[in-house]
C-alpha cells in the first residue's frame, strides 16, 4: 500500500545529517579519517581540502561543499553502509523509533543511498564531479574489486534544461555548431581544483571517450565504463516527446502503454508480464545487466513528490531505478536536491517531511552567512501595502479559467519596481565593471501572461533585444527544436548586455545556470513552497565572486542580518519584488533570518564604497619589476648527486621495539567515545600507502616526493620555475640506501621476516620522515645549483594596470604607479602606518603594496614544515637609493610561526640567487609591529629598519634550531 504522507520521516533525517557531520569532523580534525580510507580517496582528500594546495588556488570547495563530500566518503568507505536502515543503525540508532522500518525496508531503500540537501547556487554541479573521480578512480586503481566503487555512472536529470547542464559539466560547453569542446568540461577547466597532476590525462581520455548521451547509452562503445547522462523520459520507459506531459502530474499516458494486459501464451497478467512490457526499452536492460553502476539524481526531488489523495506513491522514475538495481554486485544512488521534502497542509498545519535518506544538510541561511550566495531583500513598496490592487491577470471569466485578456494594476505595478531596481544597478554596476550585466526574472502565472508582459514592457521603451521570452507549452516545457534555438543565447546571458528582462512560466525553475539576476518579479500566484524556493534559487548565484568583494560584502551581511540595518551596497544581492501571495512564505524568511526588508531605494549606493583605481600618468617613474629567475637555453645542470649523510635517522622509537609492534598487517576496530559508533574491522597494511611489497613501497615513496616536488607552475602565467631534472632511478636508489643504512642508526633489511612492514606501522610516522627528509635533500640541492648562467625575467607590476578597492580603506600616495592604495579594513592599521612612513622616508625612491591574489608572479615557492611545497608573496617591495627590500610585516604574535621561518628561509634563497646575476643588491626585512613603531618614534629611516629587520641565512638557522 502507498505510504501516508503524515508517516513520513518529518525532521529526523535533518537529525542524523548533523549527527553524521558531529561524527565525521571530530575524525577529520583528528586525523583518523585519512588513516580509514583508501589510498586513492587519501590522496584526493588531500588535494582538495589541505591548505597547502587550497591557499593558493583561485578556487576551492566551500565548506558546505567539503562536508557533502567528507559525510558520503565516510559512510561509504569507513562505515561501509549497505541500506538506508544500516546507515541510521551505524549512525544513530535511536533515531529509528522515530522512522517507519517498513518503509526503509522497500526496495528503494535497500541500497547504499544518499541525499544531498544543499541550497540552490552552493554548486552541488562540483560536489557531484568529486564524487564521481572518487568513486571512478579508486574503481581504476584496486588490485582487488572492493564492491564499493565503480566505472559506471548514469546521471539523470529532471527535464532538458538540468540535462544541457550536465553535458557541459562533462563535456564541455555546447559551440554554436553542436559540436563541444571537451577542455571547457568542469572537471578539466578547474582541474587546479579537481585533479592532482598524476591523473589529469587519465580523466581527459575518460572524458572523452566515455561520456554518453541519452540516445546512445547501450549504443556507444565505451571501453573503461562510462557516464552516461539522460533525463527522466528513459526512466519512463519511452522517448521524449515534443509536448511535455509530465507522468508524475498525469500518469495516464503510461497506463494507455501498458494497460489493459493482453494475456501471453502462459502468463496471463502475471506481474512479470507487465514488468517485461514496461521494461522493454534497450537502454533500460543495458543498464540493467551492467555488474555495477552509481546513479546519480539531480534535482532529485521529482522523483519523490507524486501524490494523490494525500499518499505518496513511487514514481515510475524509481520503479526503474528498481529494476536496474537488481542482482547488480554494486549499486548506489546519489540525490541531490535544494528542497528534498514533501509538503502537506497549509498555514499553521503546513509541515515539511524530509527524505530519509539525507546526510548532509547545507542550508540556505547556511550558504547566505557565509557568502556563498548573494543575500536576499525584500522590496516591500508603500503603494503596495496601500493600494488596493489585483496581482493576477485579467481574464474574461471568473477565476484562473477564463481568457487573460490583459495584467492587472498590481502586476504592472510589481513591474515597474523591478524595473526601477534594476536600472539602478545596471547603471552603477557597468560604469564599475564593463562586464557585469544585472537582469531582471518575471516568472509569469502561464505561458497566456508572457505576451502581455512582452507588451508592457515595450511600452516602458524597452526594445525587442532587450526582452527575452522563454515561450512554452502550458506545462512550462518547449518543444527540443525550439530550446536548441534558445539555449545559446539563455546560457551565454551573463556575458551579454542583452537581454535586460527575462520572461518565463515554469521552465526556468531549475538548473538555469546563471549569475547575474539580480531582480526577481514573481507573477505568480502559486503558494506551493517548493516552487517558491525554487524561483527565488534562479538568482542566488554570485555575481561579484573575486577577492576584493570579500570584506565589503562579509560588512553587508553583518549589517543587514546582525544589525538589521538596510543593504549599504547591492554586491551580490537579490532583490525579490513582494507579492502579497507569497505573505507567509516570506515571513518565514525573515523570521530565520534568510533575508532583510528594503524598503528604501537608493541611487550611489549599489557599490559601497568599491572604485576602480588605474595607473597614474607618471607610473612609469615608480614601477618596480619582480624577477623570475629563468635558465639559459644552452645552460647544462650537472648530475645530482645525493648525500645521505646530510639525513636525520627516525630515532623516536628503536628498530626493535618497532619490530614487535608489527606483524603481517594489522587488523583494527573501532569505537567513537561519544556515540559509541561502531566502524567495523578494517586491514592497516600502511600508514600512507597499501604497499603489497617493499619495492611498491619505494616507488610510492617516489612518486609523493617527485608529485610534491613537480607543482611550480606560475599561477596565470606559462613559464615554468627552473626544476632540477632529477634521476629517478638514482633517487629511489637513494631511498632504499637510506632505509637500509641510516634511518635507524643501524643495518636495516627489510626481506628478513617481512621487516619492511616497520616502516608502516600506524601512527609512528616514519614514511612521512622518509618523505621529509628525501624531499629536504632534492629541495636544498635545487638551491644549491650554481647559476652562472642563469638570466632574470623582469616582470613589472605596471602589466596589472588596474585595482579594484574600497575607497574609505585606501590612501593617496606619490611613490606608486596606482592612484590609490588600498590597506585591510580589519586591524589594518599597521599596514597602514607603514605605507605613510614609506611614502615620507626621502630614502625611499619607489615602492608597491603586492595584491597576492592580482600580482600573482610576485611570489616565491617555499617548503613547508610538513613536507610540501607552498607559495608566498611578501608584503611589500621597496627600492631605495642603492638596494631593493621585499618586505614581510608581521604581528608580534605571528613572528614565531614555524611555516614563517619556513617562508623565510625560502625567500633568503631566491634573494641569494637573485643577488647573484641582478645589478642592485636585494634584502629581505621581517618588520613586526613593536619594532616599526619603536623605531619611527625614533625618527628611523628605510635604512635603520633594515638593519634592524635584515633576515639572512645565519638568522634562519640560529631560530629554527
């Protein structure tokens, strides 16, 4: 029997979403999540989320991105969840008194399934790409099959909007040819974020090669599983057709398919009859008879929400799902959804009941605090709470029947408020960035409305170019001939100046894409909550996603949602013009704090105080140049040769006692003190690596220290840093010395009873010495080559002619190429204090405050303490009369920090090669705060504090050890 919708699960999935995340990062912080999982999930982990990769690049996961991935990682990997009852047993077993075992007990449930409840624009699109190089390449990397992972994907999306979507996340943006390219994928265009080095190749070919569309899935040949990607009509059993007639609304078509049974030779109407006729279709029975296979739902909420007589029944969607699931050796589901509920009643009885299988919640106030998209205001207009006007269409009949024969003075008037907003922004934002082009979204009550709305609006003299209709069917579906037409344009809007309005019904309510609605007009009269919330996620995206909005926009938010002050500027915010329908709706949100009233319009304030600032007419007479130093094409680097008696042994604990902590491998089970979770046994072979034998052992060795060494690329730019070529047969000769000769101070064999296993007991850390130590070495070398006939590259900050700040924070300065410079808002004022005292000091000829993030080649690679590489850019570049500063400021506090000497000591190497083949003498100065105002009070000059603040070689040393 269909289940009633009053047993649904209510708010206790939310429960164990947050239990899971308690969970998993107390194992996070604590280190013991990268000791459970594979060797190929460690290393990804790695990539993505430790600082040492994530400081330096442009982009990263959020942290509600990060918790989506580590929740599912950690149930799948570490807990090993089979089902949906298994995971709330592992988790949390109380809160299955709450639950109807009967329902989770279904078919649909008896799987590894997930939910993702993550807020619309929170970019679930990279959360799902994560999942699918986790699962694909450990699926390629086990020697022995685990039954967690596999090469086989079906991504299935809701309608033919989110499906255009998933194409281009997977093959790259569609060109006006039909044809696409595949480097524009995510996957690849962010592979600074994806993919270490190591398998960027390996997922391109995939890519390539592998990727299926949904009329060739059990056509196309793919030779090392596959994605395949299709929308919901497959799972229905029959081809798209051109007039949309959604099943889960009107289900009648698909019984006229399969109704009334006609009797077989011996069947009659038996079920399996009717399974075989709804199952017919070849792509169906394809991924039915694949061995494995991870499907992955998105907007997955469809695929939950048919109801009638207050009963939630299956859709034929998941029925399919079923089916394909079926005597597979691996199977899992992956939903991802912003409103993953069902609704029943209305007012004060209204009531959300959330699928039961959610492990992550991210929500929307969530993503709005954190800046993760934009925040939301209210336009309440006086003339709306007074007047008293109609917001439906006029029609000829009464209520929503008859013939629309023009809007309603409400309608105009909502209209007219979003038009007003958006010229304001229009008007402040392309004067700031030529680039940015605000839009406006009316979501219309039908596909009757569009025309009048066109109409209206050429009467406020906007143009045909200006106005963009999404035209459709009564459903909100367009015929396919009819949106590859559209599709082009629609998706390339951001970067267009027109369209200024976009006209929609129901079409534009998912997976459109875009960043730069700013205004929504909602016609609509709808109440249901799931619209709404999806209407209003059409324009959360953010718009102003650079560095340099950060510390306004974080200013706006505490403004508006601490101090319940209006917007002081309009970076990323989403104005939502009222409709008295949507009363309850958007009291809700105000009361949870999600978004503020704006009931003031404002010209000069959409920016804050955000300019542009270019370079001066005389910039050429202050412009410094940063060096990278480049090797001669004819210059020959001379074979290295390694020293290992400039090595440490491991002295922590003796061969000995090592040897009878160990044995062959190590069988662990575990129980979190807290909630008494219980992990299962798992196998310990190694600490870093499942080495199956020493020599597998070496070579993984060599592979992280060559992998940590090799990430010296430029960032933005094509030249590379002068690597020493390094002999890999030599190195891992040099590994196996060390282990063998000097690590434990004493000979070492490691055949002699499997003693190589020492070297990978848990928690005494030796592969990481072995890796710190052969990385110091290859490092120190590298510095120690001899340049003589290195030359410099001279980059001049004036190639970065243009700096955006704010105006309150930035000072007038003469010895600079820019107009301004801009100093921190928040405990700036040293820096501050600084930049006056060198634009006063006669000593100093010209000097550049460095922007980390705009002067991206002034940096140097330095090697932390935890064995891995790192950039850093100095604070400041200062030139005096006869030398040239690279300035690091610091707070008292900061000047002991154990990767500072590390920065240090790296700087002091480039500047002693620098000082080597350039003209004018270069320093390093480390100036903390005490120091600098102790000396200006005492009338210092640049020269005073470098004496004062020279960092050398023999500094370094003296305050390391």
């Amino acid at each position: 029997m269909p289940m009633p919708i009053n047993t649904m699960t209510g708010n206790i999935p939310l429960k164990l979403a947050k239990k899971i995340t308690n969970i998993v990062n107390e194992n996070w912080d604590s280190g013991e999540y990268l000791e459970l999982v594979t060797p190929t999930t460690k290393e990804l982990l790695k990539f993505w989320f430790d600082e040492s990769y994530s400081v330096y690049r442009d982009l990263n996961f959020h942290k509600g991105q990060k918790q989506a991935i580590l929740n599912v990682i950690y149930l799948h990997e570490i807990l090993d969840v089979k089902n949906v009852i298994d995971m709330y047993e592992k988790v949390d077993e109380d809160l299955l008194l709450e639950l109807d075992l009967e329902v989770l007990s279904k078919q649909k449930y008896d799987f590894a399934k997930y939910a993702f409840k993550m807020a619309t624009g929170t970019g679930k699109t990279w959360v799902m790409n994560a999942l699918f190089l986790w699962q694909y390449l450990n699926a390629k990397n086990e020697t022995t099959k685990s039954g967690k992972f596999s090469k086989n994907f079906l991504l299935v999306a809701p309608g033919i909007i989110v499906y255009d979507r998933l194409l281009d996340s997977y093959l790259g943006k569609e060109r006006v040819d039909g044809s696409r390219d595949i480097n524009t994928s995510d996957i690849l265009k962010n592979s600074k974020l994806f993919l270490p080095q190591n398998y960027r190749q390996t997922i391109k070919a995939f890519l390539s090669s592998s990727v299926v569309k949904k009329d060739e899935i059990g056509k196309k040949i793919t030779s090392d599983g596959m994605v395949a990607i299709t929308n919901w009509h497959l799972l229905m059993g029959k081809e798209e057709v051109d007039e949309y007639i959604n099943p889960i609304n009107d289900p009648s078509q698909m019984l006229k398919e399969l109704l009334p049974a006609k009797p077989g030779r011996a069947s009659g109407n038996e079920l399996e009859s009717l399974d075989r006729a709804y199952f017919s279709g070849s792509e169906i029975e394809y991924l039915a008879s694949l061995d494995d296979l991870v499907v992955i739902n998105d907007e997955a909420h469809h695929i939950h929400e048919n109801k009638k007589d207050g009963v939630v029944q299956e859709v034929e969607w998941q029925k399919s799902l079923n089916y394909i699931q079926q005597n597979k050796k691996f199977f899992s589901q992956i939903d991802f959804s912003a409103t993953p509920y069902d609704t029943t009643g209305s007012g004060q009885k209204r009531a959300k009941h959330y699928f039961p299988h959610i492990v992550v919640d991210f929500d929307l106030k969530d993503a709005i605090s954190g800046g993760l998209v934009k925040m939301i205001t209210i336009d309440k207009r006086k003339e709306l709470a007074s007047l008293p006007l109609e917001f439906k269409a006029i029609r000829d009949g009464e209520g929503n029947k008859g013939k629309v024969i023009a809007l309603s003075d409400g309608q105009k008037t909502m209209i007219q408020a979003g038009l007003k907003k958006l010229e304001i922004l229009e008007d402040e934002f392309v004067k700031f960035d030529s680039t940015k082009h605000p839009k406006m979204l009316i979501m219309c009550e039908d596909t009757e409305v569009v025309p009048f709305v066109e109409e209206y609006l050429k009467s406020l003299d906007l143009t045909d170019d200006e106005i963009m209709s999404v035209h459709s069917n009564k459903k909100g579906e367009l015929k396919e001939n009819e949106w590859n037409e559209l599709k082009q344009k629609l998706f390339n809007v951001d970067s267009l100046e027109n369209p200024k309005v976009i006209v929609s019904v129901l079409m534009l309510r998912e997976g459109f894409d875009v960043s730069n609605i700013c205004v929504i007009v909602p016609l609509r009269s709808s109440e249901a909550s799931i619209l709404l919330e999806q209407t209003i996620g059409r324009g959360l995206r953010l718009m102003f996603r650079k560095k340099v909005y950060e510390e306004i926009k974080k200013e706006n938010l505490h403004n508006v949602l601490v101090k319940k002050q209006p917007p002081s500027n309009y970076l990323d915010v989403l104005t939502i013009i009222e409709h008295p329908a949507f009363n309850e709706f958007y009291d809700d949100l105000v009361k949870e704090g999600f978004v503020a009233e704006d009931k003031e319009l404002k010209k000069g304030i959409s920016l804050g105080d955000m300019i542009n600032v270019g370079l001066k007419k005389d910039y050429k007479k202050y412009d410094l140049y940063f060096p990278n130093i480049v090797a001669d094409e004819v210059e020959e680097l001379i074979e290295p040769e390694f020293d290992i008696s400039k090595l440490s042994a491991y002295e922590l604990h003796s061969l000995k006692k090592l040897k009878s902590w160990s044995g062959k491998g190590e069988v662990f089970h575990s129980q979190e003190l807290t909630v008494k979770t219980y992990f299962g046994e798992y196998k310990i072979d190694v600490n870093l690596f499942k080495a199956q034998n020493y020599n597998e052992f070496l070579v993984k060795i060599l592979e992280q220290i060559t992998h940590t060494l090799g990430k010296t690329k430029q960032k933005g730019h094509s030249k590379k840093l002068p690597l020493m070529q390094i002999n890999n047969a030599k190195l891992l000769q040099t590994i196996d010395t060390y282990i063998r000769t000097k690590l434990f101070n004493e000979p070492f064999n490691p055949f002699v009873d499997e003693s190589w296993r020492v070297l990978m007991i848990k928690g005494v850390n030796i592969t990481e010495h072995i890796i710190k130590e052969i990385s110091r070495l290859v490092y120190d070398m590298q510095n120690e080559v001899v340049l003589h006939s290195a030359k410099i590259e001279k980059i001049y900050f004036s190639i970065i002619d243009e700096l955006k700040m704010r105006e309150t924070y930035s000072l007038d300065l003469v010895k600079t190429i820019y107009e301004k410079t801009p100093y921190p808002s928040n405990k700036g004022g040293f820096e501050k204090a600084f930049l006056e005292f060198l634009d006063s000091d006669t000593k100093v000829l010209r000097f550049i405050k460095i922007d980390e993030y705009k002067h991206d080649f002034a940096r140097v690679s330095y090697f932390r303490d935890d064995g891995l590489m790192g950039w850093y850019s100095p604070d400041f570049m200062v030139e005096s009369i006869d030398k040239i500063y690279l300035i690091e400021t610091k707070s008292d506090k900061d000047l002991k920090d154990i990767n500072v000497k590390q920065k240090q000591r790296a700087t002091v190497d480039f500047i002693n090669r620098v000082n080597k083949v350039d003209t004018k003498k270069w320093e390093y100065l480390l100036v903390g705060e005490t120091m600098f105002y102790s000396l200006v009070k005492s009338g210092a000059n640049i020269k005073d504090i470098a004496n004062s603040a020279n960092i050398n070689e023999k500094f370094i040393k003296s305050s390391l050890f």
